[in-house]
C-alpha cells in the first residue's frame, strides 16, 4: 500500500491535482494554499500502518477517527464525497454541440496532429454518444489545440 501511495503523491495523482490547482488559481490570480501537503503531514501518513489507512471498505481511517467530535458523524462516515467531476461529455454534446460542429467543420489548423475526417465522422455519429470519458477528454484536447492555434495564429 505504501508503494502505491507513493506512486500517487510521486508520480499519478497528486502532480495532475496540483497542476490543475495551479492554473486555476493563477487563472484568476488567486493565491492558492495546500496546508495538508507540508512534507511532516505527507511523511506521517506515509508511515502509518496500513490498517490506519483502510479498514473494513472505509478509506482515510486515520483521520475519520481524529476528527470524531469535530465533525458531525453522517459527513466522517459518508462514503459519498468525490471530486468535482465536469460534465464534459453533456457539455461536448448538448450545450456546446453547435460550437463544436462549427469548429471542427472548418480546416482544422491541428490537421497534422488529428485526422478531421475521423474527428467529423466520430463526433456526427450514434457512437460518440455513447463514448467513455476518455473519448471526450480527448476530443477537449483536440478542441483546445485548436483554438489555441487559431488564437495564437498558429498553423
């Protein structure tokens, strides 16, 4: 467990998070602060036993338990508290659909990084619907390469 945890604050989870907190906060010039990432708090955790970590399906056990008193018991024990999740997908398809089929009808200035006549087809087709998330940050990806090459006069 320790490894993985590693991996997670090293490599995967926490760079991605921290990368994205940054630029948002920049974004809107905001001073942004990670108390819980001071390195005495991280290394602590690290060293906890594995069973203060997870124990019978519940995550964080360690400090579910501190906060006993502080926090009221239906928000310590909630297994319901996830990250803000956009919804890409309804967006791409539903409220942004006439911009993004403008956009991507036209010649694609990232032509010679996507094929737009896959993209096209894609994108019009019942499939796309029905894609992963994945699908859809990928097309972000593509949409965003390519309006920033048209702001950028890139080609």
């Amino acid at each position: 467990m320790q490894r993985m945890q590693v991996d997670d604050i090293m490599i995967d989870t926490l760079p991605q998070l921290l990368r994205h907190e940054d630029r948002s906060s920049m974004a809107f010039s905001l001073e942004a602060r990670v108390p819980l990432l001071d390195h005495n708090v991280v290394e602590y955790g690290l060293s906890l036993p594995d069973r203060l970590k997870v124990r019978d399906g519940w995550s964080k056990v360690a400090v579910r338990n501190a906060m006993e008193g502080l926090v009221p018991e239906h928000v310590r024990w909630r297994k319901t508290k996830l990250g803000f999740a956009a919804p890409d997908r309804h967006w791409l398809t539903k409220d942004l659909r006439p911009q993004v089929s403008e956009l991507i009808s036209e010649d694609l200035r990232a032509s010679r990084y996507i094929d737009p006549v896959a993209l096209r087809r894609w994108y019009h087709s019942p499939e796309a619907g029905r894609a992963n998330e994945e699908s859809y940050l990928g097309l972000f990806r593509v949409l965003s390469v390519e309006m920033w090459m048209r702001a950028f006069d890139v080609s």
